[in-house]
C-alpha cells in the first residue's frame, strides 16, 4: 500500500525493501532523532533521507505522515 503513496525514481535501480526504509523514516519521525542516528537495521541513514525527500517532493507526504500516526487509509 505504502509503495503505492511513494514516486517512481526517473532513473537508476529500484528500492529494496522499501518498507524496511519507510519503518525507519517512521522510527526517526517518532523519536525526532538525526538521520545518523536512525539505527543501521532500516539501512543507510542517507537512503532513508533519499526516500523521505523523494516522497515529499513527489507530493506524498501528507499521507507518509498520516500513515506514520497510525491512520488508516481508505480509497
């Protein structure tokens, strides 16, 4: 569901275990640390980043942070 909410990137290779990232974006949203700080099992801190920017610059943040509050999504 999640994937569905995030832009497609233009170019390069397409995101593995992108709920591994949005798990992490979510951890660091919810414990308001650095994005160094964010722990190694969600992957590289600079990936994370990568994702939270492409999702609000592709206009997805309003539901990222909806989803990050525990709302449920309904189409």
């Amino acid at each position: 569901m999640v994937d569905l909410l995030l832009p497609v990137a233009s170019c390069g290779r397409p995101a593995r275990n992108l709920c591994r990232k949005v798990d992490g974006i979510r951890h660091r949203v919810r414990v308001g640390c650095p994005w160094r700080d964010v722990p190694q099992r969600y992957g590289p801190w600079s990936s994370l980043y990568r994702v939270f920017l492409a999702s609000k610059h592709g206009g997805a943040d309003r539901p990222c942070t909806n989803v990050s509050k525990g709302v449920t999504l309904r189409s």
